[in-house]
C-alpha cells in the first residue's frame, strides 16, 4: 500500500496513537464500571454501555480518520476532527456525571 505522505512522523500517526490511547481509556473505564456492579446495582450497565459504545464508535472511525488526515496533509489542506472531539467530549461528561451520580446516590 503506498503512503499518502513522505514524512512517517507527521501529524496523522501522532492523532491515530492519540486516539488509540483514548480508546484504551475508554475501555479501562468500561472495566471500572463492571466492577462496580455488585455495589450499584445494574443501572452501572448502561455506563459500561455507554463506556464500549463510544470505545466502539472511535475504533471505527480510526481508519477513516487517519486517512482523511493523511490526504489533507499531502495536498496542504488539513481540517480538524471537531466533531469527533466534541463527541468524545460530551460522553467523558455524560459518563463523568452518571458515574459519580451512581456513588453518590444509587448507594
């Protein structure tokens, strides 16, 4: 497969372990929320839901990313993922405040 650039050290490989490394978080946290399903009770599975499904949902944009990335570079025009960085965002808020709702309240 031919590289879309020259340079193996350019942006587009930096985001991609970036992202990798947000997947990884993700997934760890999703095994957080499982342990705690013996003290909470099962609303926690909607948390470990919440958790996988957007671990899944950056898994499988990488590609298309990367490649995106990667062309904008090549021809000089690279734009910015705002929208997958503002969706990753809203679900580290929305799983932040359900988590410590679930401590502080399904006790």
């Amino acid at each position: 497969m031919p590289r879309p650039h020259a340079d193996e050290g350019l942006q587009p490989e930096r985001t991609t372990m970036a992202w990798g490394r947000t997947l990884l978080s993700f997934v760890v946290v999703s095994a957080v929320f499982l342990r705690w399903l013996p003290q909470h009770g099962p609303f926690v599975l909607v948390l470990f839901g919440l958790a996988v499904l957007t671990a899944g949902s950056i898994y499988l944009t990488q590609r298309p990313r990367y490649a995106r990335s990667a062309r904008g570079i090549a021809r000089e025009e690279s734009a910015p993922e705002t929208g997958a960085v503002l969706a990753t965002a809203l679900a580290v808020l929305v799983l932040g405040a359900l988590g410590v709702w679930v401590v502080l309240v399904l006790v």
